[in-house]
C-alpha cells in the first residue's frame, strides 16, 4: 500500500515515483532486459492502472514531440516501452509475495525464470542478476540474492543458514543455503544474511506455494516454499551480494538513490556534484551540536 510514502502514493503507485527522472520500475525491467529477460510479467492489484498506463505505447505524446524535433525525448519515451515485451496479470487479494508469484505460474510454464520485487533497485552498473542466472544454469534448482544486513537488521527479511558452497566464478560469493525463515526476531535468526528483491525459481516452486499455508503475517510466504525446496534436497544457492542496492521503499534509502543516480548521470551530473560540494561544506554538524 505504499504506507511510508503517503500521502504521495495516495494515488500513485509507490513503484512507479520517480528516481531522477525515470519510475523505479523501469530500472527494474531494465535490468531484467539486461540480462537477457525481455518477457516481463507484472503482478499488480487495484489501483495499480497508472502502471500499465506506464508501460503502454503514447502515440499522442510521441506525434508531439516528433513534430517539435525534441529526439532525446522522444528516444527516451519509446525506450520506456521498447525495453522490453511487458504482460500484467492481477494478483486480486493481497494475500502473500508466495501468492503473488504464483500468479505466474500459467505464464511461466515448465521453465526456471526470475523475480525481481519492485523496491530493491540494483545499481546497473552490479550484474547481480546475470551472475544468478549463470549459478541456476549451472547448478540447476533455485538461486537467492542474499545480503549483510547486520543482525540488528535482519527481523525486516528472510533469514538464511548456508555452507560455503561451490567455487564460483570471479563475481560474488556463491553459497550453499541449507536454512530459510521470514523475518525471525532477532535472537533466533540463523545469520546476518537477508534475502534481497531477486530470486531466480525452478518451476518446481509453483506446486510447493499451492501447498504453503499462509505464514509470517497470516500471508503465503516464498521463503517458507523455498524452505520447503531445500528441505526435499532441491539444489538451492546463495549469490552473496556486494554491489549497490537501494531501498526505494524506504524514504531515506530512496533519496541516497536519487542522489547518487543523479550525480553520477553525464547530463545532471556535474552540475548537481558542484551544488553539492558547496551544499553539503555549508551544512551545521549534527554530530558536534548533539554532544
Ligand atoms: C519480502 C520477502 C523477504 C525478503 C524481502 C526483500 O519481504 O518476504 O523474505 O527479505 O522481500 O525485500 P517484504 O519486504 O515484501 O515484506
């Protein structure tokens, strides 16, 4: 529901704010084109339309901007559409992330596929997600994008237990996950490892959510399907992740993103690093103030 970021997403679609100057969801179907995932499907619920407005094709808005001569525009309007083949499907009740996921299950079929949460933006710069498709590929089962949260942080994601797993390539740390559980208090959490916004699935998890009962929060649970996977001995690996990754539903995450995006963009960057330079050496110390 977009509860940390009302009253704006009283009627957008929290998924859909801006980080500079493109939806946080567009990041997200970047990255999968990126890695070579160009059928995209969208699980949405009510009041989510501005999202398949979003992903739809404007000839209006495009005529105009062809008949101004304004090309950058017009090229970043169709690359919003273009980036990839994008399909919706609605979830109806909100009834669990397990749930959600299994309203893929007839688009899906009988192959391995991805799924990326819409609040985890992984810098493009990290191929965090090419990197797992490569570990499923060559392992086969399920692989699970894990990062340190710290244990003081670890109740607000599925927890893991791993072994060290196979020897990987020169990306980042492959592991073995023998345990999960979604958000455990703290004192009963396996590791500091937290589950983060991608997942590459066997179809095999299809079947096991349509047995899940609802879980942590009385809502179907991928983590306890995926618990369920291991404990039947399916192959299921850890990509320890190093990268960069954002919080966009979490407000301060989401300006240290548009910040950092922004600063590092050809076009904004070198004016906004020159503000804040000057910005930030005119700032009071808070740390001096509050001792
Ligand atoms: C979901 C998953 C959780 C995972 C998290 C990552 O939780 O259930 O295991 O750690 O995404 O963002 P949610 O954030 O939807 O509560």
């Amino acid at each position: 529901m977009g509860t940390r970021f009302l009253p704006a997403t009283k009627s957008v679609p929290k998924e859909l704010l801006p980080v500079v100057d493109r939806p946080a969801l567009q990041y997200i179907v970047e990255e999968a084109a990126r890695a070579g995932l160009g059928e995209v499907l969208m699980v949405t619920g009510r009041n989510k339309g501005a999202i398949e407005d979003f992903f739809d094709r404007t000839p209006e808005l495009e005529a105009a901007l062809e008949n101004k001569g304004d090309a950058d525009r017009l090229a970043a309007v169709q690359a919003s559409t273009d980036v990839a083949q994008v399909h919706f499907v609605r979830q109806g009740e909100a009834r669990g992330l397990g749930h959600a996921v299994l309203q893929a299950a007839a688009f899906v079929g009988d192959e391995p596929f991805a799924v990326l949460l819409g609040d985890d933006l992984i810098d493009a710069r990290d191929h965090l997600l090419e990197q797992m498709l490569a570990v499923q590929a060559r392992h086969g089962g399920s692989v699970i994008a894990l990062l340190d949260v710290g244990r003081e942080n670890i109740d607000k994601y599925g927890a893991v237990a791993v072994e060290p797993g196979p020897p990987g390539g020169d990306g980042d740390e492959v592991v073995r996950v023998t345990g999960l559980v979604e958000k455990p208090p703290v004192d009963e959490a396996p590791s500091s490892l937290a589950i983060i916004g991608r997942y590459v699935l066997s179809p095999a998890v299809f079947e096991v959510l349509r047995e899940t009962p609802p879980g942590r929060g009385g809502e179907i649970q991928l983590t306890d399907a995926l618990a369920t996977l291991a404990g039947r001995g399916e192959p299921l690996h850890g990509v320890v992740f190093n990268g960069r990754r954002y919080d966009t539903g979490d407000r301060l995450d989401y300006l240290k993103a548009v910040v950092r995006l922004a600063s590092e963009r050809d076009d904004l960057g070198p004016p906004l690093r020159a503000w804040l330079r000057e910005f930030t050496a005119a700032l009071p110390d808070d740390s001096a103030s509050s001792s």
